[in-house]
C-alpha cells in the first residue's frame, strides 16, 4: 500500500484541532492509517493543553474491540521563570492607533529582546507580524534567519 512504511505520524498544535470539525477528521485520518499500519506511532504536540489525558486518549483513539489505545504522555517539568512585560508608550494619546501600529516602539522592543534569551512579541495582526519582522531585521540585520515572527490570534 501506499503507506507500507509509514511509521509515525506528528500532530502540531493539537489543542487547536481537538473537538473541531477539522479535528474529527485528523482522527478519522489516524484510525485508517491505523487500520493499515496497526503499529502506528502517534505524536501530538501543544504546549497549552488543559486536560492532558483526554487530548491523549482522543489523539490515540481506540482498538478494535473499542478499549482505548495504550498511550505515554511526556511532558517538560524543568522550571521555568517567566517575566511578562507590556511595552507601553509615555504618552498613549499620541500614540498612532492606525497604520504602523507600534513601529515608534521599534528601539524599546529591540532593547527588550537583547536582554533576554528569548522572547515572544505579540501582534494582533498578519500584516503586524509582517511589518515588525522587517523592522526588527532593518534595526538589527544579525538578527536575519534566528528570529521568526508567526501571527495567532489569542
């Protein structure tokens, strides 16, 4: 068959996919490889999921007889510091609320990402995510091909 040598299946952002039409039929999807290649591993991927042995048990699905798949969930558990800081102009009324939202920012969001290891910026739009990139690679052009920008909403 055309899957003969399939071994594993990856499904990033799994939260996203759980309970969505979208979701139903990935599962649909995995239980006919899973008819073809009954030792067919399965990874799901979130960093944000809530109940982790039911994103588990409807990520594997169940056998023939119906009895839920044997599963092992691994899970980060190293301790982690988070620092959340908004960057907010002195004064927000002369701040633009249109166009280039943010880019007179620019210089405070490059010191703020220098000074730590990593860090996410949000924006609230694609086109945002698109104009800061390019801001952020125009200030600091070193910066090309170890930053990436991906626009979601919250």
């Amino acid at each position: 068959t055309f899957f003969a040598d399939l071994e594993a299946v990856v499904v990033d952002e799994w939260h996203e996919l759980m309970g969505t039409k979208r979701g139903v039929q990935a599962e649909l999807c995995l239980a006919r490889l899973r008819g073809w290649r009954p030792s067919l591993r399965t990874w799901g991927l979130s960093a944000t999921l809530g109940n982790l042995d039911t994103a588990l048990a409807v990520l594997l699905g169940a056998d023939a007889a119906g009895s839920a798949r044997p599963g092992r969930l691994v899970r980060g558990e190293a301790p982690k510091s988070v620092v959340i800081d908004s960057l907010l102009p002195d004064r927000v009324d002369r701040f633009p609320w249109a166009g280039h939202l943010g880019l007179k920012m620019l210089p405070q969001v490059v010191d703020a990402i220098e000074e730590g290891r990593t860090a996410l910026v949000f924006t609230n739009t694609r086109s945002q995510t698109e104009l800061w990139y390019q801001a952020l690679i125009n200030a600091r052009p070193d910066w090309a091909g170890d930053i990436a920008l991906h626009h979601s909403s919250l």
